[in-house]
C-alpha cells in the first residue's frame, strides 16, 4: 500500500493521499471515531459526506481459537452509517447492522464474506485465485429502513477484496482435514464454482468448519453498495402485473397499488377505462369499494387524459390549477389532486384493410403537491406499460384463458358482452352428465409417517451426539438431563409420530438445542464437529433433515405423474367421442370429473354418453395397470385403488368466481352428488365392514338397478377385452351422511 504522499499513476503529479482514520489502536488520536475521516483533499470529503454509494472498508484480523469478534470497520462513508443505523461509540466501529438485517439477508450476506475466506483458504492451500470474480464480486440485494426516515430501500451489496488483500496464514487441522475430504487434489476453478452452486455435503461440512478460530487471517474487504429500491419495485410491479392471475379485484392489486405509489411517491391513484362513447373514472383505489364517476367521451375531448392516449405516451401534468379544462380533471382536483402522471394503455387492433390504436384503460398517479412528477418519472412509467397493458387486458381476458377448450366458447362470449359494456351474466351449463372416478394412492399417509419417523430419529440422534460431546467436555447438570430428555424422545420416536410430531419435536430441537449450538461449541472441540456434522445434514429448504420426506414426495410425485399422463393420453379419445369438460386433480393420486352434454356439445347423443362412460373405464383400468410395478419400481408398501362413481341424471354447473373450482354443482340433487364425490373413496362394505375399494381393483358405485344393468354390459365387455376378470364382487355401501341406498360392484385388473 502506498505510503502518505506516494505518487499514484505515472506519469503524473504526485497526489497526497494522506488522511486520518481516526484513534485506530496506537495510531488513532484524540478519541476519534473511524467515521471521522478528515481528508487532506476536498474530493475525497465529497466521498465521505455527500458519495450516494454506500462504502465501508472492513478490517479482518483473526488468529486460530482466538475469541470470536466482529470485525470492526476502518472507514465508513456518511451514507453507509445513515442507512445502517451504525452509530460510532468510544472509538469503535463494527458490523452490528447484520443485525437490522433479514434472516434471508444475514444468511446471503454471511456467504458472501464467506466466499472471500474460502478464495483466501484455497490460496492458502494450493497457491492459486480458484474463486472465480464473478463469484466473488457477485451482488446482493437486501432491504434496510433508513435510520433517519425510517423507509425500506433495497441496497443492492458487493464485496471486494484487492489481489492478495485477504490472506489466511495458518488452519487448524480439522478445516486442512475438511478441505481434504473435499477435494484430495487440488481443485480447478470450474470445480469450486460447482461446488459453490450445488453444496455438495462435503463441501457443505468444509463451509461449516470455515469460520473465526478456525484460521489466522488478515486484511481488508471493501463493503460497496448502491440503492436500487426504484429498480427493484419496478421488478417487483412487473412481475406482479404479468402473472398468470388477474391483478383487478384482487389483494394483489391492493400490493400493486402501494408499489405503485411508492415507486413514484404519489399521494394518490386512480384508473380510466372507455367503452364506445363512455368512459368510467375509478378512484380511492385503496378502498373496498372503489368510487365511480361516468363521463362522456366527447366530453374528455380537450382532455390530458386523451392527449395522453393520442400521443400514446406518458403525459406529465405538472399543476393541475393550471391545466383543469374538463369535469374530470375537475373532479380530481377538487379531491385534492395538484399534479397529474398519466400513462396511456393502448394496443393495436387489427382489422381487414385498416390497423388502429384502441384504448385500454389509463393509470393515473396523483400527488398533492404541483411539480411532483418529473421527466426520470416519466421514463421509469414508460417501462411499465406493456405489463400494466397487459395487466389490464388479462383483466378481462382472465375469465376464459386457460380453460377447458370445450367450454371456452361460452366465456369468449361472456368477454365480449363485457367488452360492449353490458352487464355480467352467469356462465352456466344446464343438463349435463357427470362422470367422476379416482385412482387413490392407499397407505400413503403410514409412509409419510414413517418418512417423518425416520428424519426426526436422525436429527434426533445428531443432536445428542451434540449434547453429549458437550457433556463430556463441561460439568454441567442442565446439559445431563438435555441428553437425557433426547433419549428419551427417541425411544418414543422409536415407537411412531403423532399427527403435530413434526411440528412440536422440530421446534423442541430449535428451542432447546439448537439456540445453545455457539455455548456448546466454545467448550468442546467434539461438539464443534458434531455441530458442524448436525449443520451440514440439514437441508435449507425445510430447516431439518429431510431425507426420508423428500424421496417420499418424489414417489409421490412420479406416481401422480403417471397417473396423469396414462389419463391425458386416454383424453385424446374420448374428446374424440364428445367433446366435454374434464377437471384433473392431483394429490395422494388422481381423481377426474367429467361433465357432457348438449349444453357443451350441441351434437350429444345417448350413444356418446354411453361410448364415453365405456371409454372412461377403459382409462381407469389402465391406470390399475400402470400402478402394478409401484412395488417393484419404487420399494414401497403403497397401493391404488381405483373408483367409478355412476350417476343417471343430469346436474347444472355454473363458474363462480368466489370458490377454487372453475365450475360448481348448483341445486339440492346436485348437492347430494357432491357429498358422495367427497366420502365415496374412504366407504365400507355394509356386511364386512372393509373398504369398498381394494388395490388393483375396479369398483364401481351406483344407486338404481337400471345403473347397474348398464355398467354390468361394460364389465363383460371389459372381460371380453381380456382387461377385467369375469368374476364380479357385489355388495351394499355403508349409509354416508345424508345418503343411503348405494351399491357397489368390483373386479379384479388384470395386468396390461
């Protein structure tokens, strides 16, 4: 480093560099804080005072099981301690803002540094720069309340370090051995960049082992920082306004109002839409219901909000007193609106012949202030037009996208009656035949159960390796009855979990063990590993070992997967038939709900209708099929059962936007259909008493002996087709609440 009054850059002037840090140990004077830096030269005050990056320079000096400490700073410029809250006290400086930070954001930001020790490590070890600069250098973004007004920005972090500013001397033996274990040759900078993405164990246990104590190191690493709120609000916004869900209506145009306002620091904001000659003014958009004002088009003529739209360009009204031609604009100045944002959504329309703008709608922001907006406002909306155009757009849009083909037609027509500006009307499809079936996944919840046993029994078991290395190591009764509590718990887990074990067992081991980890770490070299060891099996996720519980929902999710598409691809025929709307979910397996008639399909007949009850129990019975090698593919005790529920007469559907479902039964016949739908998988047998449903099996379910006169055809065709055995269990189901009478037939799959 270049002493006071060393020339910097040649040729040139020599330029004195020489300023005071402050009463930094025997150098510092005069009880001076590292924050009052009084430079020699006048641009490098304009660095410290008046600098909009944030900048803090850290000093790193730690020795092998030396006391851990914060590493104080050498210089902190005015916006750094403003935004951080830091408050330099009795000569000292340090990074205590980790503190006011998020837990998300100490994590990122404690692996940031951590990245820099690792570079110095591997230098250290190997004699090469193995940490790539992009990786070393690359930005964080975290969120901190200004210390002053008291305001969320989001700060945008980067540390840097100069060539061989960070050195490491001397590691003990445990991280050397960790290192080993992680690469027993030295690494290429491709092969540390893997893993510093995908945390392998081993490498998860070497950034465990990495910390204060653990090596003697010194230097510097330069903390630089920038606000990037604007730009992460506009991201934020954006997001938002283009996701698959419509915005209006929703709490999420309430989130997308306030990013709104703040992102252009108004007071307020409103929203303008025309339809032919007719356009409605909305504001106090904050509020459950929003105010309502219709104007004629003709009378917003000499309008800015039709200059806006005309121009198809943001439009700046800098004193609404000034420029208050129409009632509109009236209106809103009256309700306190001094200087108007207006930004224009308009697309193109297409037609034969011709090409025009139509409008969309218009966003205004309102301050109540004159001269609020300015023209770094009006680019910054610029960017948001195509994702609140199409915001607005999908608004509309949103009623029939995404949907069922067979349907689709009638919300298309629901769009344009509303596109006209007449008033809603239900979506409703009359008469229709429902066809319902499940393939269930039995015994999934007893293999969770077991998952869970077998995560908590590890961590459990990790844990007390922790308490009792620190047992051995400190004479201390409360660390005894700890370990004794722990082994308690594990000849119960032992024994099974309860429903709330995962919750109250994991939060026990948070409470009870974990927050003493840095207690028992400091008394015991032991425990030190097998906290390292305990860390490093835990996945970041979920906070806790879950081994057993992620190749669980694996199994689960490749069996709903099959399922699916074995469904999906029996689809294409039976649309084939008639087209109809099919609903698929997927959970513990797959259940469909089918609904065909001439309200959908105006060429429906009762031959379809059969064809497809026929072709739907084709498609179940290939499903039975596909589960056969769950055992043997997936080494699991789960099973399939498979069900058809039967129902003669026709239901009414109708789209309620209120409720999850695209489409619900409506009427009291309709109703008893749904609670069947809901209770008919977990039914029992009436005589027996066992489940109605068996794997491997295909049961059917129907109320009159006309229903089982129709499907008894379908299961000797299913036998004829060599798919079913031709042996037929019958029986009675147990009463369900409000429902009586069902009956049910099954019958064994046989392999494909």
């Amino acid at each position: 480093m270049a002493s006071p009054g060393a020339a910097v850059g040649s040729p040139g002037p020599a330029i004195d560099l020489s300023y005071t840090l402050g009463n930094n140990g025997g150098d510092r004077q005069g009880g001076e804080t590292p924050n009052a830096v009084r430079p020699v030269l006048p641009w490098l005050e304009l660095i410290q005072h008046y600098s909009h990056l944030v900048m803090a320079v850290v000093d790193v000096a730690t020795a092998i099981s030396a006391p851990t400490q914060a590493h104080p700073v050498l210089f902190a410029n005015q916006y750094f301690c403003r935004l951080t809250g830091t408050h330099p006290e009795g000569g000292h400086l340090d990074l205590t803002f980790f503190d006011r930070l998020s837990t998300a954001n100490q994590k990122a930001l404690q692996e940031r540094f951590r990245r820099h020790f690792l570079s110095a490590l591997l230098r250290h070890a190997y004699g090469h720069d193995l940490v790539s600069r992009r990786l070393l250098h690359e930005p964080l973004v975290v969120s901190l309340a200004d210390s002053e007004t008291g305001q969320v920005k989001q700060i945008e972090l980067r540390l840097r370090t100069a060539e061989g500013g960070l050195e490491i001397s001397a590691i003990t033996p445990e991280l050397s051995a960790s290192l080993t274990a992680c690469w027993a040759a030295p690494p290429s900078r491709e092969q540390v960049a893997t893993h510093l993405l995908g945390k392998e164990p081993a490498f998860k246990l070497l950034l465990a082992t990495l910390k204060p104590g653990s090596y003697t190191a010194s230097g510097h690493i330069l903390i630089e920082g920038i606000d990037v709120t604007e730009r992460e609000t506009s991201r934020a916004l954006i997001e938002m306004l283009v996701g698959h869900e419509s915005v209006l209506g929703t709490r999420r145009f309430e989130e997308a109002n306030r990013l709104m306002k703040q992102l252009f620091d108004a007071t307020d904001s409103f929203l303008l839409s025309a339809e032919d000659n007719q356009a409605q003014l909305f504001t106090q958009l904050d509020r459950p219901e929003w105010q309502t004002v219709n104007y004629a088009v003709e009378d917003l003529k000499e309008s800015s909000f039709l200059r806006a739209t005309k121009r198809r360009e943001v439009v700046n009204v800098p004193d609404l007193a000034l420029d208050c031609t129409t009632q509109c604009e009236q209106d809103l100045f009256n309700q306190g609106a001094r200087s108007l944002l207006l930004i224009p959504l308009v697309m193109r329309t297409a037609r034969v012949g011709e090409s025009k703008a139509q409008m969309v709608g218009l966003v205004g922001l309102a301050s109540s202030k004159p001269y609020a907006f300015d023209q770094a406002d009006c680019s910054r909306a610029t960017t948001l037009i195509p994702a609140l155009t199409a915001a607005m757009r999908h608004s509309v849009q949103d009623r029939f996208t995404n949907i069922h083909p067979s349907v689709r037609w009638r919300f298309e027509q629901e769009a344009e009656r509303l596109s006209l500006g007449l008033p809603p009307a239900p979506v409703v499809f009359e008469s229709v035949y429902p066809l319902y079936g499940i393939s269930d996944i039995r015994g999934s919840s007893d293999e969770r159960n077991r998952a869970i046993q077998k995560d908590l029994l590890s961590q459990f078991c990790l844990a007390l390796a922790v308490v009792e290395a620190a047992g051995e190591a400190v004479s201390n009764a409360l660390v005894g009855q700890l370990a004794l509590d722990l082994a308690d718990h594990i000849t119960a887990l032992e024994d099974g979990v309860t429903v709330d074990s995962e919750v109250t067992l994991l939060r026990y081991l948070q409470g009870e063990v974990e927050l003493h980890f840095e207690y028992f770490a400091q008394h015991s070299a032991e425990a030190e590993t097998a906290i390292a060891r305990y860390k490093a099996t835990i996945d970041p996720d979920h906070a806790c070992v879950y081994t057993a519980r992620a190749v669980y929902d694996q199994t689960i999710g490749h069996i709903n997967g099959l399922l699916r598409d074995t469904w999906n691809h029996w689809q294409q025929s039976m649309q084939a038939i008639t087209a109809h709307y099919c609903d698929l979910e997927a959970t513990d397996g797959i259940d469909h709900m089918i609904y065909a008639g001439k309200a959908i399909d105006t060429s429906f007949t009762e031959f379809q209708l059969k064809s497809l009850r026929y072709e739907q129990l084709r498609a179940v019975c290939d499903c039975a099929r596909k589960g056969f090698a769950l055992k043997a593919t997936y080494d699991t005790d789960m099973t399939i059962t498979h069900l058809v529920l039967v129902q003669a007469f026709t239901v009414d559907i109708v789209h309620d936007e209120t409720t999850e479902h695209l489409f619900d039964v409506r009427g009291t016949r309709d109703t008893r259909y749904e609670i069947v739908k809901k209770r008919i998988d977990k039914a029992c047998d009436a005589e027996t008493g066992g489940r109605i449903t068996q794997p491997g099996m295909l049961t059917v379910v129907y109320s009159t002996s006309e229903e089982w006169q129709e499907y008894e055809r379908y299961l000797r065709y299913l036998h004829r087709e060599g798919i079913v055995d031709s042996v037929v269990e019958q029986g009675t189901v147990e009463p369900l609440q409000g429902v009586n009478g069902l009956k049910f037939a099954r019958v064994q799959v046989k392999p494909g």
